[in-house]
C-alpha cells in the first residue's frame, strides 16, 4: 500500500473505530456469551463454542448458543474435561440450529476436554503448536489437528471427526479463511479491552490473522483493502497484510469496528447519499472517491 492512500486510510479507520459503541456492539455479538465467565479455562471453552457455532444469523444462532452453556454448568471446562462421551451428550441434547446438532456439539467439547487434559489449558495447546511452527496459519492448522485427534466412536460409532464438526473446525491448510478460528483467535489474544480477551500472551497480537466474514471482506473491497472476490485464506492475509502497513503492532484493531458497519446494517453497500452521509469511512469508500 503506498504512502498515501495510508495517510487516507488510517484517520477513516480510526474514526470508525471511535464512533463504534464497543459495549452497545457486544451485546449484539457472540463474544458476549464468553464474558460470563471469569477463569480463563471457561473463557476459552465458551469462545470456542461460541466462535465455532457463529455462522448465519447472530440472533439466531446466539440464543441457542446461550442455552447450550447454560446446560454446561457453571464450568464449561471442567464439564468438558470431566464428562464422559454420553454426558456430554447428554448435555448437548436437544441443540439443533442449521447443519449442526447435539452430537457435533458433543464431539466438539470432547476434543476440547481431551485438550484440557493434556496441556491443562486451551492456550497452553496452542502456544506449544506456535512454538513448533512457522507460522500462525500452521499453528492453527496443528490445533485443529489435536480438537479432531480424539476416537469420536463413542459419540458418532465413527473414529475421525464427522463432516459436520470439519464445517465447525475448517483446517486452513485447505485455503478456507477459516474466519471462526481466526475470530477465536483474536478473543483469545488481542486485548483486554472489553471486547477481546488477551489471555494467550504467548502469541504476539501482530501475527494475528483477520476473520474474514462477508462484512469485513465487502467492506475492504470498498475501502481497497482487497480487489479478491473469494473469501479465501490469501484473501484474509492480502486483507490483513494491508492493515498491518497501518498498525504493525496490532493489524486486526479495526475488525470489530468494520464486522459491525456490515452487522448493524449501516454500510448501505452501494451510493446511497443518505445511509452514507454519517459514515466514517466515506472519504476512502469506492463509491465515493
Ligand atoms: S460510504 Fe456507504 S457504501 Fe461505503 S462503506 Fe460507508 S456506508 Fe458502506
């Protein structure tokens, strides 16, 4: 990115970021349901779940999300770690929305659970897959590996991970942008700041990769963040390698800001003179330069 459009890009940025109500934006997004909990090990099973199961609609899928950790107990960890396959059935029956349903909720939070037994945290998994690779992106994929790695016999009469828990764990190493992982990823290591975590200091926040989802990505095409019409894996680095020309240190800082002009439906996605008119991001959007 040249030195110019920088110097346009940043200051719309910022002022996006500054106009975004973060507390009002929370309480209409999945990384609420994380914020009920305290010790760290819930957090991150919470974020799990709540980032695996964010796909479509957020007032769908959240109430149901909502309710599924409410049948968890007030640990979320500790049922992973300590149930049994037909406990946390038990506990996932009855969750159905779209493709997914009690037994890859189950499955989910055994792989987890099987995690939490083996490295005591979510994040202390992850950090020893960091420090073994080259990258964030084989990190994740390492990860994903060892969240499908458990025998799901019990839960499925299958072995391997079902079909069904792949859509919930996408592997980056075959080119999806994987933006719920890479959307954990960012509750789990960018922050404290009311949105975000900052729990796994282990890995640095500039490796962090954006969560591509169709806002964040529609958005940057108008901003000229991106000119890729797939929502890929290159696309998220080609996205993410622009913001970090703007913020080394911290280059997904904006992404709540511009999942949220999408989310809330204030990006009018095409010249719209009125819906435009208060958004910060006029001065560099395609339709109007
Ligand atoms: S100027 Fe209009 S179309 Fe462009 S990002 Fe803002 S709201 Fe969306």
């Amino acid at each position: 990115m040249t030195w110019k459009r920088a110097a346009l890009l940043r200051p719309a940025l910022e002022r996006l970021l500054e106009g975004t109500d973060a507390a009002a934006r929370v309480r209409g997004d999945p990384v609420e349901l994380p914020h009920r909990y305290s010790d760290p090990r819930d957090v991150e099973v919470a974020a799990l779940l709540s980032s695996a199961l964010a796909y479509g609609r957020v007032d769908l899928f959240k109430p149901r999300l909502s309710a599924l950790l409410d049948r968890l107990g007030p640990s979320p960890a500790a049922t992973a770690s300590d149930s049994s396959p037909a406990e946390l059935l038990e506990r996932a029956s009855g969750f159905a929305y779209r493709m997914t349903d009690a037994r890859d909720v189950a499955c989910l939070l055994y792989g987890a659970g099987a995690m939490l037994r083996a490295h005591g945290s979510l994040g202390a998994s992850f950090a020893k897959h960091y420090r073994n690779s080259v990258s964030i992106k084989t990190a994740l994929g390492a990860f994903v590996d060892e969240l499908c790695a458990a025998d799901f016999r019990p839960i499925t009469g299958r072995r391997a991970p079902t079909r069904r828990l792949k859509h919930l764990l996408p592997h980056p190493g075959r080119g999806s942008a994987c933006k719920r992982l890479n959307l954990f990823l960012r509750w789990m290591v960018r922050g404290p700041d009311g949105v975000d975590f900052g729990l796994w200091r282990e890995v640095p926040v500039s490796e962090l990769v954006v969560p591509l989802d169709t806002h964040v990505h529609r958005i940057g095409r108008f901003i000229g963040l991106t000119r890729r019409k797939d929502l890929s894996w290159r696309t998220a680095e080609e996205v993410t390698r622009r913001l970090r020309s703007l913020d080394p240190a911290d280059p997904v800082r904006y992404d709540f800001a511009l999942s949220h002009l999408g989310i809330s439906g204030t990006c009018a996605a095409r010249k719209d003179a009125r819906r435009c008119a208060g958004c910060a991001l006029k001065p560099i959007c395609r339709f109007w330069t």
